[in-house]
C-alpha cells in the first residue's frame, strides 16, 4: 500500500511539472510588466497559492518539492512557502523551523530579499502569539534594518513589523520606544490611503489600530488603548462613509470590536458613564446581539464588575467555538473557557463554577497531551533520530505522571469544595480560590517542562545542522580530488596514445613538451595522493621523530622553493629575518617542518591571485612576506600576505578539515589542516593572527635546540 502510495504522490508531481513546463512555453513570447524583480511572480508561486487557496495544503508541499527539484523555486523561497504550508496544517513548530532557515540563510537576489522580508513578518507574529517577546523582537527588528539596507519591501510588511516590534517592547516594558514603533507602524498604514482610499487599506488600518488598543489594555496602560480605540474609531467613520452599504457584516464587527475596546480602555480609566454608553451602542448593534459580539462584549463586563452579565454572555461560548470550528487547545482554554470560569466564580454562582471547573480540568487535561503529542510529532518528523524519540517517550511518561496528579488533584479539591459548600458556604469560596491557585501551580510547572524540551530542540537543530555542514564538505572534498585526479590522467592517458602510435614522428621540441607535460602532470597526481596519505593521518597525536639538527632559514629556503612561490609571476616574495633568526638552529623533523611550511605559503600563493572561477585579471602585483623571528625558545615563521584575507570568526574554522571560505578558488580545503597537525606533532603549532588586517598573517612556531 506505502509503495501504491509513494507511485501516486510521484505521478502526481510529474503530471503538475508537466503542466508548468507547457505553460511556460505557451507564455514564452509575452514580455512581463516592467516590475522590480523582487514582485515579480513565477508560474511556481502562482500554482502554489492557488493551490493554497484552494485550501489544499498538502498538494502545496507536493508543489514546493516538485519545483525546488525542478529549480523553477529556489531554496529560501522553498522554505517560505513551506513555512505557510506548515502554519496553515497547524504545525506551528514546522512552520517555524523553515522560517527560520530563511531567515538565517544568506541573501543574494531581490527574491531572496522578498522571501526574508515575508519569513520574518511570519516568524516574529509566531513568536508573539507563543509570548516569546525577546526573540520575536530581535528578528523583526534585524528585518527592519534590513528594510532600510536593501530596499524592495511593501509598506504593509513594514508597517507590519514595526507594529510587532511595538508590542515585543510594551511586554518588555519599553514604553517610549513602543509608542514610537506603533506610531511609525501606523503612518506606513496610512501611506496608501493618501492617494487612493480603499476599502481594504482602511480595513488594514482599522484591524492595526484596534490591535494596538487591544496590546495596551492587555497591559493596563488605559490611557493609550483610548488614544489608539478613537484613532481606529475615526478610521471607522470614515470607512462608513466611503462604503456603507459594502460588507455589511464586517463593517459592523470591525465597528464593535472597536467600540468595545473603547468601553474597556474607559472603565480601566474609571470613566464609566462614557464606558457604559460605548458598551449600550454594541448592545443596540445587529453584531452586539450575535454569539461573537456577546462573547467579545463580556470584557467590558469583567472589567466593569459585571460578572453576572458577563457569565450570562458566556453561556453562548459553545455555539461560538463550534461555529467557528475551534477545538479546545491550550490558547483557547486561556482566552475563552478560563474568563469564563473567573466570571462565574466573580458572580458566586457555585454550582456553575463547579460545572465550568470540572470542564476547564478535563479541556486543560485534553489540551496539554494533545498539545504535547502534536510537538513531539512534529519534532520527530524534523529531526528523526533515536536520541529525539527517546526524549520524546520520557515526555510522555512525565505527562503522564502530570495528568494523573492532575486529575487526582481536580477530584480531591471538587470532592472537597461539595462537602464544604453543605456544610460552610463562605469556606467553600476560600477553598475554590485555593484550588484555583494550585492548579496555576500545575499549569506553570508543565510550562517549564515544555520550555526545557524546546531548549533541548535547539540544541539537536544546531547538532543536525552541523552535520548536514560535515557531510557537505566531505562530499565536496571527494567530488574535487575527483577532478583534480582525473584531469591529470586525462592528459596521461592522451599523450601515451600519442606516443605509442604506430609510425608516429614527433620532432624535438614536441617530444620535449610532452615529456614537461607527462611530468608535471605525473607530479599533481603524487601531490594529491601525498595530500590524502597526509589527510589520513592528520588526526594522528604520535610525536614525529626530531634528529634532524638543521637551521631555520634551511626550512624557510626548502619551503619556498617546493611551494613555487619564487617562481609566482603574480607576487613579490620576500624572505626577511630579524636578530638571530638566520643562525638559529632546530632539532626537528627536516621533511616534516619544510612540508608544513610548504602548505602555508601555497595558500599564500593561491589567495594572493585572483580566482579563475571570476575571470579577474591581475591588476597589481601582490606581495608575500616570509619573516623568521626568534621569540621565547620558540622559532616563528610568520607568513604574510595582502590577498582576500579571513574574517576573524572564521580564525579556528579553516584549520577544520575540508573548509574552504570561497568556493571559486581551487583546493581540497585540507592543506591548513595537515599544516597544523604536522606542526603540532612536531611540538610547535600554525595560528592566524587575526589583529592583522591588509590580507593575511599565519604564524608558525618551532621550538629551538635547547
């Protein structure tokens, strides 16, 4: 059945890349709007969100992987795309996974720029909802700096993140800086309105404002939820007037909403007169009498006190969840069933608290393990190792444990409340609050554990990444010895024939050139064979045997000559010595020492010369410097040089084996490492010094005849 399946689902992705290829044949000749690369939309991200729309999100992952092996859709725009397929499944954690591998991947064309843009707009807005403020405000405000480097971004993806960065900073109790980011917010809001006002952008507007309002009353600063409620009331007016008889039932739920943010953010100022007026005209709205408007309505209740009107409201919260299809997770429990329980409790009604507690025990219970198998499902699937299922199966049984004592607990405490509330009604009310308290206890402690175990997830996606980074380089590695063998014996193999072709007549000066050619190329294929015996034992910690007692400049001289750098055409090398370091002697491993000075002046040579790959030619001489200095019972060979140079963070990573900062210069990534190993063996040791700037400075070390 999974092979009839997988038969399918490749069928299925063939058919849709067929369809694509006719369709970009048929549209061949038509010349695209003269747009900025980074709007342009490809045939791939058409099919894609019409697949999306269609509400099919599984056909859009078959779509993503279907055109990224194609390369009709690039890496990074893979990922976004994966990224909104997995937020709309409900896989959140997914979701996040491949935002963040966009936003932390390297950024080269204006699509690229597009897809950041998108992926850290999603990224910071899934990292709010989980109260994560610290993290989601660093992300968007990295992709607003990047806004302002690069260019190329929408004003409603701006006005966007600076509304989340104002938010992250009113949790993080940055007043002033969140009003500014909110007011900034708002002017990107308004910029298409002052051309042309749409019903759309004063919808946008409206929904932002509102929001605002809603972030301020959530933190009790009543003053600027009024300011920004009559800022999105103004912006209703003025949508009434442009379309009043458009979508009639948004335009009355965007006024409710707005009205009842007003009345909430009036009472929290105890203005409660004008409170109550603004909470009687969504009683007297066609939306105020629906499920949603009672349900949103019953804030205002709660905060004026009201809690038995605000409990009434609440009886309609079944028939609001059902509707809109809402099960009962974790951020559900909080929003709805829990005000639900407090005003109840708040109104004295006991016999419903116990109802809507023993509900809120039950729905709490369902959510966490439902919440905590969705995440180790998802983990799984992204990391998919033994280690994670492990983890995953302990979780489980640490739930378990959990939601026994959870459900002992709920008992015991409403076993409890029944007998006390015969016996003594105004203990019983004590009582409830207790157990409420207690159950936060327990609710905190599962947080906790849920916090550890994603700590843990982080540390197994940078694990994971490192050894995707590993087996990248060695296949590198393999691909380049490769070619680097092939090409000589290619020539090897094309002169034999030549010359053991019967009757063949080859004067002088060309059997001379093949005779130079056959050598050299004999020579690069020992080189590299050499490399690789040498790479074999570069992990080696055995000693090499020092007899040799021979002077430093020796070494220096040998080095230079079998590195070729005399001979480089493109550089000027010098060999410079300071006090005593032309007498100094070593007791060392001649071959060795020589060999590790050779592979450090090849680099030099090769990162002083402009790479073929590029199609530069030179236009400066370079210059390399060899310079010996006796420092501490330690010869030092510095070798100096004015090519690309190596970023200081990347100081201890070239010396890892198969590593290669640019990919257009030639090179097997494993000359610094063999260098460093023979050096260490010998009892010295190869840095970088990265306090030198115009190009590169490594420094070897030897020690001295005692």
């Amino acid at each position: 059945m999974n092979d009839m399946k997988n038969r399918k689902t490749t069928l299925y992705a063939a058919l849709l890349l067929f369809v694509v290829v006719v369709m970009m044949i048929a549209c061949g000749e038509q010349k695209p709007a003269a747009v900025p690369e980074f709007m342009a939309v490809s045939h791939a991200d058409s099919l894609i969100f019409e697949r999306g729309r269609q509400q099919d999100y599984q056909g859009m992952l078959v779509l993503i992987d279907s055109f990224e092996q194609a390369r009709a859709l690039s890496e990074i725009a893979a990922n976004r795309w994966r990224g909104v397929a997995y937020n709309y499944l409900g896989s959140v954690r997914k979701s996040e996974f491949y935002y963040k591998k966009v936003v932390s991947a390297p950024i080269k064309t204006d699509a690229d720029k597009y897809n950041y843009y998108k992926s850290s707009r999603r990224l910071s807005e899934i990292l709010v909802k989980r109260g994560e403020y610290d993290e989601a405000l660093s992300i968007a405000l990295e992709a607003v700096d990047k806004m302002e480097e690069w260019g190329g971004y929408s004003p409603k993806d701006l006005a966007i993140l600076l509304k989340t960065i104002g938010c992250c900073q009113l949790n993080l109790g940055q007043l002033k800086e969140a009003a500014s980011n909110y007011a900034s917010s708002y002017q990107k809001f308004m910029l298409p309105l002052a051309d042309t006002v749409t019903v759309r952008d004063l919808n946008e507007a409206i929904m932002a404002t509102e929001e605002i309002a809603l972030d301020y009353i959530n933190v009790s600063r009543f003053d600027e939820a009024l300011h920004w409620a009559d800022v999105a009331d103004s912006l209703m007016t003025q949508r009434t007037e442009l379309a009043p008889d458009y979508d009639i039932a948004n335009l009355q739920k965007y006024g409710s909403r707005v009205t009842i943010r007003k009345a909430i953010a009036l009472q929290g100022l105890n203005r409660d007169k004008e409170a109550l007026q603004a909470y009687r005209k969504v009683l007297d709205s066609q939306y105020g009498k629906t499920d949603d408007g009672r349900i949103e309505a019953a804030e205002y209740l709660m905060a004026a006190h009201r809690y038995g009107e605000a409990a009434d409201n609440y009886g309609s919260l079944d028939r609001f969840l059902a509707r809109h299809g809402m099960d009962m997770t974790l951020d559900n429990i909080r929003v709805y069933l829990l005000p639900k329980y407090r005003a109840n409790l708040a109104a004295g009604r006991r016999d419903s608290v116990m109802a809507v507690g023993e509900e809120l025990c039950d729905a709490l219970d369902s959510a966490i393990v439902h919440a905590k198998n969705s995440d180790a499902a998802e983990l799984a699937t992204i990391y998919d190792t033994q280690q994670k299922e492990e983890q995953i199966m302990a979780q489980k049984s640490y739930m378990a444990r959990q939601r026994l004592y959870g459900i002992s607990l709920a008992s015991f405490l409403i076993l409890t409340f029944l007998i006390i509330y015969v016996v003594h009604r105004i203990r019983a009310q004590r009582r409830l609050a207790h157990a409420y308290q207690k159950l936060e206890e327990a609710n905190r402690k599962l947080e906790e554990a849920n916090q550890q175990l994603e700590q843990k997830n982080e540390q197994l996606t940078v694990a994971n990444a490192r050894a995707e980074e590993s087996s990248r380089m060695k296949t590198d590695f393999i691909q380049q010895i490769s070619h680097e063998i092939r090409t000589p014996l290619n020539i090897l193999s094309g002169y034999t024939q030549i010359v053991t072709t019967p009757g063949m007549e080859l004067d002088d000066e060309t059997r001379q050139d093949i005779n130079r050619q056959i050598t050299e190329n004999t020579d690069r294929i020992t080189g590299l064979v050499n490399k690789m015996l040498e790479l074999s034992d570069v992990n080696s910690k055995s000693v090499i045997e020092r007899n040799d007692n021979v002077l430093g400049v020796q070494i220096a001289a040998q080095a230079a000559d079998d590195s070729g750098i005399n001979n480089a055409t493109h550089l000027q090398f010098d060999l410079q010595f300071s006090d005593g370091a032309d007498n100094a002697m070593l007791q060392t491993n001649l071959v060795s020492a020589t060999r590790a000075l050779t592979l450090v002046l090849d680099n030099a040579r090769k990162f002083t010369k402009p790479a073929e790959a590029l199609g530069v030619e030179d236009t400066e001489q370079k210059h390399v410097v060899l310079r010996m200095a006796v420092s501490d019972g330690q010869l030092q060979f510095v070798v100096e040089d004015d090519g690309i140079g190596v970023p200081a963070e990347e100081a201890e990573r070239i010396f890892d084996e198969f590593v290669q900062l640019n990919e257009y210069y030639d090179g097997t990534g494993i000359g610094l490492t063999v260098a460093r190993s023979i050096a260490r063996r010998l009892g010295g040791d190869i840095v970088l010094d990265t306090s030198y700037s115009p190009g590169a400075r490594f420094v070897m070390t030897l020690p001295t005849t005692a």
